[in-house]
C-alpha cells in the first residue's frame, strides 16, 4: 500500500497482540512470492499465469469442483434456473429442499446459529461417522474453520498465563490466533524419523515443564490428517492423547478439515470424537472443526464450515452460543455448501446417474490428488539434501532440508533460525 502518511494511527498504538502475530499467510514469504508474481507478468518468456500458493486453493491449481453441489448453489441463487429445466430432478428437487426450508431468501440472515436444517443434515452426517447421537445444538455453523477458531478461543483465554500446545510443524493459523489472544503458544514437536508422530510422553514432558513456569495449560490443537505433514493418526495415537488430554485436564481443538482425502491402504479417518465417545470414563472438552475449504471439495471462497462442542459443561455453551449471537450468522451461502457437503448424493434419494457423476468425480479428485502427491514427494527425495516422508492424507508435503553446518552457522550468526534464513534471501525458493 502506498497512500503517505496522513493519520495518527501508527504500529506502536494499535493493538500489540495483532502486530506481534505471526502469520505465514500474509509474512514475509507471502510479501516475497507477490513480488515475484509480478516481476514475471511483463516478461515474454512467461507462457503461463503464475499462481500464488501460500493458501491451500486447489481451485486455483486446476482442481474442478463437483457438479452436483454447483448446480445447487447456482439454483437457489438463482430460482429461474429451475423453470428454465437446464438440471435434472435431483437438483431440483434438492434446490426446493433447500428453498422451503430457509424460510428467507437467501440474502437475508439465517438464525446466528445458522440454518437449523443444516445443522440437523451436519448431525446427521456426524452420527453416521462416529456411531454416537449428536444434537444439532451442539453445531456451530462459521464462515470456515478460522473463524470457529477464533469464536473459540475469545471463549477460553483467560489470560497472558494460558497456554496452548501447538504442533511443530504447524498450521500457521494456529500460533497467530494464539498470540492475537493474548496467550501462551507451547510447541510440541512432531517427530519425523517415526513419521510425525505424536509421543504422549513427550506431551506430558512439555506440561510439567510448562506448569512449574506458571503457565496454565489449557488446550491442545492437532490436525489430523496433519497440515502441513500429512500425517493420518492412528486411533491408538488418538486415544493416548484423549489420555494425556483427560489426565491433565486440557481440552482438544481437533483441525479435521482434511478428512475426506486418506491415501494409506488399509486406513481410514478415525475422529477425536469417536475416541471420546468410545472412551467415556476419560472425558475431555472436544471442539472439531470441519469445512469445504480444503481437500475433496477445495470450496475456500465459500468460507463454508462448522465446529461440533462435546463434553462442554451447559454454562460454558452458553458462552460459546452467546459469542456467535454477537458474531450474527456465517455468510447463508457458505451454510448451504456446508450442507452439500455433509449430505452428499445417495441411492436411496437419488438417480443412479447422479450419483454414478458425483462419485467418480469425487474418486478422480481423490486419485489425482494421491498421485500428485507421490509425485512430489519423490521428486522431493530425488533431490540432493532434501527428503519427504509418504504423504499419508490431505493436500500437504513438508520437505527436510539438510543444510550445511555453514549455513546453519551463518544463521545463528544473525540470530535467525536456519529455514528463515535460507529462505529469506529472496533467492533460495522451492518451486513446486
């Protein structure tokens, strides 16, 4: 931005917690691929629009998004399209589904809480995943998963001596949302050599350390499949965190956005919440959140998500119910998508054609993007001092640099960590 100065607002007397944040997204590495992206738009030799990559947006790369939940967005914001008979029955008959349920045309507010028709179809879905009965009031419905986040977390802090353990590596989301809160960020290290795990003893280790400092240690955030590892938790690593959760009384905040794409044969997505609910002389505080942004459905602009609470006591749910009142409802669009994605095409409501289409389409996405990834990953493992553990789900890689004892020398000698060094020159880029 270039506009001069003219006003009195200045770094130092704005909020401290939102300039000390950092996140990877709008840093330092996104500033530098903007420059990047615009010195190539006026050379010749560039045959191809660069895209840039510091969000997941696999509609941006290519992806195409499944015809059926289209159809049915651009029906009900549009309902001539349904006299002028361009769909088939099912969309209709879904797009009617949905009109006779808002109760308002789409442009107006939903309830704060959101469509409860949604919420109910969210429930529903939720059930059929975990065997365990949901109520729809436990459904929170948000403009994508940042925003249930942040609703989250304005509940719990209390403040500067809470404290939240974050994975390493980590969403960047994760540690900003943490500092803009006024709290304590608390790595834990994932472990590469065993392919990400996630050591219960080394939890506990952090805890106590963390506890003797003053620090109360509130909460967990994991993702699972892992952002950016790719990494697919076993329901035995799950259930040793519900244990370690349980024991010391810290709550989980379950990222589960990437679990409609599981690579590894023989494994399939295992919840928090079934661990919980098949665990229930352990209980623990659970917040999971899910959206369309990511994944299978690659939906980012819709900011299309929801968080489930479980376990919550009545009078902190309140809380939470009245933070997303004040909030008002999530964009009445994005609820929609929400439902689509929950409640996808069936045999038992729908033509054999429809869900033959939906199905490959899904299958092809999931297929390209396992093969996209094996790519990578070896491509990566080709590479001199660079390796990359098998990307078991999601959309993600994270590649081992192994730098030399002079760059990494060279780093401490400007008190930056040896990866920001290395990149920070503007010259050593990995481009995928």
């Amino acid at each position: 931005m270039s506009c001069g100065v003219k006003g009195f607002l200045r770094v130092n007397n704005i909020s401290q917690k939102v300039a000390k944040a950092e996140y990877a997204l709008q840093s330092f590495y996104s500033a530098q691929a903007k420059k990047i992206q615009d010195s190539l738009q006026n050379q010749s030799f560039v045959n191809n629009p660069t895209t840039l990559s510091s969000h997941c947006n696999p509609h941006s790369y290519g992806q195409n998004p499944l015809s059926f939940n289209r159809r049915c967005i651009s029906a009900i914001l549009n309902p001539d399209l349904l006299k002028a008979k361009i769909y088939n029955e099912d969309v209709i008959s879904r797009t009617e589904y949905y009109i006779s349920k808002l109760g308002y045309p789409l442009g107006a507010y939903s309830e704060d809480v959101g469509y409860r028709a949604v919420m109910r179809n969210v429930a529903n879905f939720l059930e059929k995943r975990d065997g365990a009965a949901v109520d729809p009031d436990n459904i929170f419905l948000t403009d994508g998963v940042t925003s249930g986040m942040n609703m989250v977390l304005r509940v719990l802090v209390e403040g500067p001596n809470d404290g939240f353990l974050i994975p390493v590596p980590q969403s960047p989301l994760y540690g900003a949302l943490t500092s803009v809160h006024n709290a304590q960020s608390i790595p834990y290290y994932l472990n590469e050599d065993k392919g990400w795990e996630t050591n219960a003893e080394s939890l506990q280790k952090i805890y106590n350390e963390n506890k003797e400092k003053g620090i109360k240690v509130k909460g967990i955030f994991i993702s699972n499949p892992g952002n950016p590892t790719g990494k697919v938790l076993s329901k035995e690593a799950i259930r040793e965190i519900v244990e370690f959760a349980h024991k010391n009384k810290v709550l989980i905040l379950a990222d589960e956005v990437l679990q409609d794409t599981i690579y590894k044969d023989g494994e399939s997505f295992v919840s928090f919440k079934k661990v919980v609910n098949e665990n229930p002389d352990k209980p623990v505080d659970l917040f999971s959140f899910y959206s369309a942004s990511n994944a299978l459905h690659g939906e980012g602009g819709y900011r299309a998500g929801f968080f489930e609470v479980y376990n919550l006591d009545p009078q902190v749910y309140d809380q939470v119910k009245k933070l997303k009142t004040m909030y008002v409802c999530s964009n009445t669009v994005g609820q929609i998508m929400v439902d689509l994605m929950v409640n996808p095409p069936t045999s038992e409501r729908n033509s054999a054609e429809t869900v033959a289409e939906y199905q490959r389409e899904k299958q092809d996405i999931i297929n390209s993007l396992k093969k996209r990834g094996d790519i990578i990953r070896d491509c990566f493992d080709n590479m001199t001092n660079v390796s990359c553990n098998r990307i078991e789900g999601g959309i993600y890689a994270f590649p081992r640099l192994h730098l030399s004892e002079r760059a990494i020398k060279e780093a401490k000698k400007n008190n930056v960590e040896p990866d920001s060094f290395y990149s920070s020159e503007g010259k050593n880029l990995i481009m995928i």
